[in-house]
C-alpha cells in the first residue's frame, strides 16, 4: 500500500474509530455495571487501559469531540478510584475542549461528575458556581438534555448542601435555592 504513517485512507480511518468506539465502550463498564469486592483494583487498570487505547487512536484521528469525551470518561474513573486530583485534571481537560467545541451535553456531564468532586471535597460553593455556568450554557445553546444532567447534579448539590451547617451554611442553601430557580425558569422556557 501507498499510505505512509501520515495518511490513513477511508477504510483505515472507520476501523480505527470503531477500534477506538469499543476501547471507549470496554472503559466505561466500571461506572455502570458492579465490580466484583477485590478485583476493584484491576479492573481499574484494564479501563484506564482501554481509555489510553481510545485517546491514542482518537487523538491519531483528530477527534477532538470524542477525545474530550474519553478524557471525561478517565476522569469518571478516576473519580471512582478516590485519586481526586488526577480527576480533576481530567475532568477540567474535558469541559474546556467540550466547552470549546459546543457539545454542550458532553460539557455537562463533565461539569456533573466536577461538582460531585468539589462536593466529595466539601466545596460545595465551586460546585454551585460550576453548575450555575453549566445550566447558563445549556439554556443559551437550548439543550434540555443538558438541562436535566444539571438537574441530577443540582439534586445532589441540595441534599448536600441540607446538610451543611456553620458558617455560610444559609447562604449556601439561598445559593442552591437560586441555582434550581435558574434551572425551572430555563426550563419552562426550552420546554
């Protein structure tokens, strides 16, 4: 064949994204089935793994979209993990090139799964102003699936907040209070 390292013609290119489609898939199975008590630590290892594998292969193809979306998805696991702070690059990776390219879904989940880190880190008003930018975002663009991503992370943000007392407990809790008032009025607008 002609093709060099720098070309990848039409065939290689679909095999390539599937590749990629499948390494992404196989990643994503810790966050949505249950991991069997004592393998946590590996099936971790072959996720990241599969994760590497899809952003090598989408970063090869210049997808930028679903790069964004695999480094969300490292983030995720890394969140599951406990290592916080390498989730939180990853994650912050993830809304800003998802910011940037307009998947305002994709934007949102990455700013769900960072607010439940700043909750899990007790900071509750970060999470509340990531979330406030997140519906102004998803309401400018006109996204009620995005939308409804914010409203589980804001329920979430709520019944932490309930329990939150001391100092700027009250303000906190007005804060959410505003935030859902926010997210009911962009949604009776988008429907």
């Amino acid at each position: 064949s002609d093709c060099n390292a720098n070309h990848i013609n039409a065939e290689d290119t679909v095999a390539l994204e599937e590749l990629a489609e499948t390494h992404h898939l196989l990643a994503r199975l810790p966050m949505h089935a249950p991991i069997r008590p004592g393998r946590e630590a590996d099936v971790f290892a072959m996720s990241m793994e599969h994760a590497q594998v899809a952003e090598r292969v989408y970063q090869r193809l210049g997808e930028r979209q679903e790069l964004a979306r695999v480094w969300e998805t490292m983030g995720g696991l890394e969140l599951q993990r406990g290592h916080q702070a390498v989730a939180q690059q990853r994650l912050s990776a993830a809304l800003a090139s998802q910011q940037q390219l307009g998947d305002v879904i994709g934007a949102a989940r990455s700013a769900a799964a960072l607010a439940e880190l700043y909750k899990m880190t007790r900071r509750l008003a970060d999470a509340l102003a990531l979330l406030a930018d997140s519906i102004t975002l998803n309401f400018e663009k006109g996204s009620p699936l995005g939308l409804a991503v914010n409203w589980r992370a804001v329920g979430a943000l709520a019944e932490a907040a309930a329990q939150t007392h001391g100092p700027g407990a009250e303000n906190l809790q007005g804060g959410v209070e505003e935030v859902e008032r926010r997210l009911l009025q962009a949604e009776s607008v988008l429907g």
